[in-house]
C-alpha cells in the first residue's frame, strides 16, 4: 500500500519526483463555488519556490502552477482539482557519485531497503522539492477555511532564538529568513554564510500560528486536531518533533502554572488567561490561536566527506555536490501554513458533517 494521499474529508494527493518532467497535486474534497484561479496559487508558492536569496539552493525554478481540472468559468466544481508545476532546472549529473553510495542522513539507504531501488536525481520522490505540491494544495485549503489567518515564522537558526519582546510581525516578509526578529536575522545571515563556507549546515524552529479557529473543530479521539496537525507536520522533509502550544516545555510547569485559566468573556465565550495548550484541549479546538512548532534537523546535503557504505556493502566516504539548502527550515515556513490550512480545511469539514454546523 502506497501513502501519497492526506486527509478525511478535504483530501490531497502529490505526485512526481524532483528530477521529473513535472510535480503536482490533486485535491479531492473542495467545496463547489469557491472561487479559484492560478493567481490566487501562485503566491504562496513564490514565497517557498528556490532561488530567492543566496540562504537557499540556487536552482532556478519559476514554479508556474497550472490548474489542469476542477474549475469551470473561475469556480471549483466539487470534482478533483489537479494542479501542476513544471520542472525546468534539473541538473541530474550533479547525482552521479550518489548513485551508487548512500548518503547520511537521507532516505537513499532506506528507499533501497524498502522498494529495492531507488531514483538518486536530487532524492527522486523524498526530495523537499515535493513540498512546492504541499503549498499549491493549501492555497485551495486556504479558501476553504477564510475565517482563519495562518502565520508561519523561524524562532531558532542553528541554536540561536529570537528575542520574543522584539517579536515583529512586518519583519517576517522584510528579510530572506520568515523571521520576527529584525537583530536574529542579521545574525542568522552570518552563521549561514560560515557554515555554507565550512561545507557544513543548519536546523532551525518554525512556529506556525492559525489565529480564529472556532471552538469545536477536530474529533475525538482518533482525529484529534493537535494529532492531526503533529503527523502533517512530521510529514514535512527533515522534521524531527513537532509540539503543540508550550510542548516539552509544559513537562516542566506545575499544575496551576500550565492550566489554561478562564474568567467570563463576551458572548458568553471563555477569556483565556493563557494558551499553554496550544488552542486544543481533548483534540478539540478551544478558539484560542492554534500554535504549533517543529524542529528541522540541518540539511543532510552537505560538502564535508562523511563516511558511508555503497550499495554493495563496501566503506567510503561521500560528498553531496550540487545545489542545497544549508538551512532547509528557511523554505519550511511557507510549507508549515499549507499544511495547517489543510489540516484546519479537513477539519472543519469534518465538523460540519458530523455537527452541520
């Protein structure tokens, strides 16, 4: 059984390799009467697309989504929604030594276990490059969901945290790192440039915010929000922990300190005295912001020799060459939202059909 499809009710599957002709997604579960053109995708994936800073790989791709069904006179028709994105600056000779050693750190050693072959041009289907199918699906996610404003920002680069009293929401769309903290990023630029220099690389934190989530979204108890929200995120290229509100932190806080407190609020709603939780409590939204964090570990691709064996057993050592990421959390921002507003758009399709409301 193959494991390309997410989702309950709003569903999406991706397609394509990094080295193929194309890459793409077809979304099944949208709503009929939405209204959806290739401008209103294009956006959200010229902020992930390669090549907008000297912090990313430097492949040239335009990203040009193309909408290839489920839209008729500029409206979705209910039917699936096929989306595609061409690739034109693949560089497979760049793969030619991986072909037959396995790279640390990537999937090359675990896609032979598991199929007994595998595509070495760029990590084939493992390649973060499926992620730009990710981002056009949540733009249809996106209109799905209106209500709901979704944020995605870096905390951390390479162990080094913003400060969170200069937290700046303008400044995440002012520097090449999604970042809120005008002083990090300045300081991120130089421990980017020094491990690029080195051959080396970095990991990062993301955080991704979805403010205005109603109260009542997500199921019991085996489609809790958070659980659905903690595997889209694991699913994203080199995550490596994912955690809702305060996380591992909250292991660390009394009972009294990490209980969400709530005192009577408008509309007979509950005022909150704080989000420990992270805006769930059982699974289920509260209406507060929904706050999820995930940890990337530093791209494996890197141009110091580590050891590793061949497909034939035998010792060496390898170098990645090529067009990488040195800090693969930079581009992961854009591709968290995506997955939070496919995440929210099953979820509140869920909920209308379980509540019809």
């Amino acid at each position: 059984m193959s494991f390309n499809t997410f989702g309950h009710v709003f569903r999406f599957t991706t397609w394509g390799e990094s080295h193929g002709p194309a890459i793409g997604v077809v979304v099944d579960g949208c709503p009929p009467g939405l209204a959806l053109g290739e401008g209103d995708v294009q956006p959200w994936l010229d902020r992930r697309r390669p090549g907008t800073s000297r912090f990313t790989t430097q492949r040239r791709e335009p990203d040009a989504v193309r909408i290839l069904s489920g839209v008729h006179d500029g409206r979705t028709t209910g039917t699936p929604i096929h989306l595609m994105i061409d690739n034109v600056d693949q560089r497979s000779n760049d793969y030619g030594d991986i072909a037959q050693a396995y790279r640390p750190g990537h999937a090359d050693y675990a896609y032979d276990a598991k199929y007994g072959l595998r595509d070495p041009r760029g990590g084939g289907r493992s390649s973060a490059r499926e992620t730009a199918s990710r981002v056009a699906a949540g733009a249809v996610a996106r209109l799905v969901v209106p209500e709901v404003a979704i944020r995605a920002y870096l905390v951390e680069l390479g162990g080094d945290a913003i400060d969170r009293p200069a937290f700046d929401d303008g400044e995440i769309d002012r520097n090449p790192f999604f970042g809120p903290d005008a002083a990090a990023a300045v300081r991120w630029e130089g421990a980017l440039d020094a491990a690029r220099k080195a051959g080396s690389s970095l990991g990062a934190i993301v955080e991704c915010v979805a403010d205005g989530v109603p109260a009542g979204w997500g199921s019991p108890l085996y489609a809790k929000l958070d659980a659905m929200l903690a595997s889209a995120m694991m699913s994203i290229n080199a995550v490596k922990g994912v955690e809702i509100g305060d996380g591992f932190a909250a292991a660390r806080l009394r009972g009294e300190e990490n209980a969400d407190a709530m005192r009577p609020g408008p509309d007979g709603r509950p005022a909150f005295l704080s989000n420990h939780a992270g805006g769930t409590a059982g699974g289920i939204a509260t209406g507060q912001p929904v706050v999820v964090r995930l940890a990337l570990k530093p791209t494996s691709s890197i141009l110091t020799p580590v050891p590793t064996i061949t497909a034939a057993g035998d010792a060496t050592e390898i170098v990645t060459r090529g067009r990488h990421d040195p800090c693969v959390g930079i581009r992961a921002a854009p591709v968290a939202e995506a997955m939070m507003a496919l995440v929210l758009a099953d979820a509140k399709l869920m909920h209308r059909a379980q509540t019809g409301l």
